[in-house]
C-alpha cells in the first residue's frame, strides 16, 4: 500500500482535510501498550512533520470499531495469512496500492506470537527512518521504547536460545 | 522482376544492419542517460538533506561488500565521467557505530581515472583504479571517503567487517544491500529496468549511493541510522548483509 495521492482526490473520496493532513503520521490504537509508555492520551498521532507514512506501508484494513477487517479478504488466499491472535497497535490512512478503493484505515504497527514460537512486532511503514533523521523526539521515543520492549520479551528470547 | 528481386537483396541487409546500429546506438545513450541522471540526483539528494553538500567526484565500490576481520581492504575508484584524471591523495576509513575516523592512510602516486562504469551485469564498472588497505579493522560496520588532489572527494563506500569468531550481541541488523544493488541503474539498468533479457544479471561490483538514489531509501543510510540509535541505546549490535544463492537463470531475487 501507499499513502501518496492528491488532496483533491482524497476529499472527493470522502476524506476530511484534517484527517488527509495527518495522513503522514500514525495514530495510537493501544494506549497502554509499553511501546507507547511516556506519550501523553490525549495526543494519538505522531510522526506527521517527520513524514513517518512515506513511500510504502505494509498493514491490515481496520472495521468501524476500529478491529482488524477479517471478511475484506473472505474470498480471497490472504484470509488463510492474517494471524488469529495479532493485535492492532497503531493506525494510519492509506491509499491502496491499486488504487480502486479510496484512501482507508489501516492497522500499521502490529504484534504477533506465532505458534512456532517467537515474538513480532511490525512497525508498518518504511518511513521510521525519517523519524530518527528529522529528530522527531515523540516517534523517536516509540522507536527506543519498542527496541527494549523486543529485548525484554520473553518468548523472543526464547527464539534465540 | 529481376531488378526488384535485386533491389530487396540490398534493402533487407541494409535495413538489418541499421536496426543493430540503433538498438545499439539505443542502449548506450540510455546508459549515459542514467549515468548522468545518477550523477544529478545524488547532486539533488545531497543539497536536499544538507549533507555533503559539494559536489562528490569521486566513485567507488569495495570488491567485496564484506571482509573477513585481518584481511586486506580493496577498493575500487574512479573519477566522474566529464571531470578529468586525477591523482589521488588519501583515504579515510570512519566507524559507523559512532562516526569516528578510525584508519587514514596517504594513498598519492595512485590515479583516479575518469570512467563511465562499464556494465550493470558481469563484471560491472570495471574501475581501474585498485587500491588495497591493510587496516586491522575489528568487526562492525564502515565506510570509506577518498580524496584526491583537486581537493575532490568520493562518495561514502560502504562495507562491513565479518568477525572471524562470533561473540555476544544483543541486535543483529541486517542491511538490505540486495536492495540497493537491485535499485542501483549505474552501469545502464537496474532490476526493474522493462527488459527482460537484463534482469537477472546485475552486478555487485557498481558503486552504491550511500543516502540511497532517488527514493531516498535504497543506500546504507536508512539503516545506519537504526544501527547508531541501537548502539546509542546501549545494546552491542552485530551488522551483518542479505545472502543469496546463485539460482540457475536468476542470480539473486533478495529485493523488497
């Protein structure tokens, strides 16, 4: 998926101004998730100056209730690749790569246990190095809380034995 | 009906003989089209994050992206093509854990000549200048700058040092260099260049633009900046590179 496109086409699909402005940046699902530790409630986005949604973005469709969309994909293979027990951590707008369907929201950063063992969490976007070269110090906190909560977990640590 | 029987036995190898002319005349003017949008971007790029911002005249590839630790370095060095020869004058080796300068060394005598890069498959560029380094360089990741006497400078050449025996780490990070290389259009094409008979045989002996072309994302940097923020967390980081196996037509996919 990619976000870019034109504001123009992105309001006539049905999106606000407002919402096509913090396109760039992502928007916190799980508050208390300790990737997020230190990051005030009442401010969910972040990465939108330091343009954290840029080029590419790998993530889920998200339903109303904000829960991953499982029936998007009834019909087609990826149904069987979407792990039963991810957990949707933050979101962002995105424009489909095939560019059919309006600009949506999507489950970017991710957490996972597979069954083989193991810990991963998928942090979405390619743009996370834009985060640390602009010096975005509210996203940059994110990048050094998810690095030690990686170091912490258990079960990743297991992995490596 | 004699004469027209004539006149098609010299148009048909007339009109072979100018097809070969052009599609040849075709790919060498795309390759110099490319080589001089390169030379322009990386111009763009440079200007655009206010890093390095004069002009690189020097480029360059190691033979090898990795070295085993107490081996000898080699690099490969050319001049832009539109400058003139140079000599050149020193190389300068920095850590990319911290970014110090840990190895210079006075290189004069040796010559950087002004070369359009060969081929993007084979042997690639084909540099002539060879330099080699005898270093003592421990395990981690690095680049190298050249100068030479016009008070030009290289491009930073990126290389990792492999370590002879593995110790403890807490990340390893893996750089994406079939990425770069699959991206990289010097030499004439790249991985998705739209022509079929070229996409497998990309050479890794072709200089890779070290803040990463025109996306900005398929050279070192991008990475190099997790690396030093790891490092800066306080984790011991072990750098390492993609793998590939030769496959029977496709040298390696490894792209993403």
């Amino acid at each position: 998926m990619q976000r870019k496109t034109s504001e123009e086409t992105a309001l006539q699909g049905g999106l606000l101004k407002k919402d096509y402005e913090n396109a760039s940046g992502m928007n916190i699902l799980t508050h208390d998730h300790p990737i997020f530790s230190g990051i005030a409630k009442a401010e969910p986005e972040f990465g939108q100056q330091s343009e954290l949604i840029f080029l590419e973005v790998d993530g889920l469709p998200l339903t109303d209730q904000m829960e991953i969309d499982r029936e998007r994909f009834r019909n087609d293979l990826r149904r069987n690749v979407i792990p039963k027990n991810i957990k949707p951590l933050a979101w962002s707008w995105i424009y489909p790569y095939n560019k059919e369907q309006p600009m949506q929201k999507v489950s970017v950063v991710n957490e996972y246990w597979p069954d083989f063992g193991g810990h991963v969490l998928n942090m979405g976007s390619i743009g996370w190095f834009n985060v640390l070269r602009r010096n975005d110090e509210k996203a940059t906190k994110i990048v050094d809380n998810s690095v030690r909560y990686m170091m912490e977990s258990s079960s990743a640590k297991k992995l490596t034995k | 009906m004699t004469k027209t029987r004539i006149a098609f036995a010299l148009i048909f190898p007339l009109l072979i003989t100018v097809g070969i002319l052009y599609q040849y005349r075709f790919i060498e003017v795309e390759k110099a089209y490319y080589q001089t949008l390169l030379f322009l971007q990386s111009r763009e790029l440079r200007k655009k994050f206010h890093i390095d911002t004069e002009q690189k005249d020097l480029v360059g590839y190691p033979e090898n992206i990795s070295f085993p630790e107490g081996n000898s370095l080699i690099f490969y060095i050319a001049r832009n093509p539109g400058l003139s020869s140079s000599k050149l004058k020193s190389v300068e080796i920095f850590r990319i854990k911290d970014d110090t300068s840990v190895f210079q060394e006075n290189i004069s005598g040796k010559k950087a000549i002004s070369q359009v890069c060969a081929d993007y498959k084979e042997n690639g560029c084909d540099f002539k200048t060879r330099i080699e380094l005898n270093t003592n360089l421990t395990q981690g990741s690095y680049y190298a700058q050249f100068a030479d006497e016009s008070e030009g400078s290289s491009e930073r050449i990126f290389f990792i040092i492999l370590p002879n025996k593995l110790k403890k780490y807490d990340i390893t990070i893996v750089y994406p260099n079939f990425t770069w290389n699959a991206y990289t259009r010097v030499g004439g094409a790249s991985f998705y260049t739209s022509n079929s008979s070229r996409k497998y045989r990309l050479s890794l002996k072709r200089p890779i633009f070290y803040l990463g072309g025109p996306d900005e994302t398929h050279g070192p940097y991008p990475t190099v900046l997790f690396e030093q923020r790891f490092w800066s967390l306080g984790y011991r980081v072990l750098p390492t590179l993609c793998r590939g196996r030769p496959r029977k037509k496709r040298l390696f996919r490894g792209a993403y």
